[in-house]
C-alpha cells in the first residue's frame, strides 16, 4: 500500500459508520490489502487513525 492510500485509510477512518470495503474502494485497495496492512482488524484500523 503506498502512502496515499494509506493516507485516504486514515482519514476515512475517521466516518466509524463507513464499510471497510468502502474504505478500501475509495483507497484504491483490496479488502485483503487494507487487512494486510493492519492485521487487527477494524479495531485496529481505528487506533491507528486515532494515533493520528
């Protein structure tokens, strides 16, 4: 995943309500991609935003 995918990730994160699969389309990333990149999960996903 480069970096501007990573970058829209985060900031979508921030919409608790939208789907992951959302989040991926709108990323330019597959499902399985997003995951790879932060194995735990949608809790996971959402620390690391909130890292932010």
């Amino acid at each position: 995943m480069d970096d501007q995918s990573r970058e829209t990730v985060l900031t979508l994160l921030r919409d608790t309500q939208l789907p992951v699969k959302q989040i991926a389309k709108q990323a330019g990333v597959s499902v399985a991609t997003l995951y790879k990149e932060f194995p735990g999960g949608r809790g996971a996903l959402q620390d690391s935003s909130a890292s932010l």
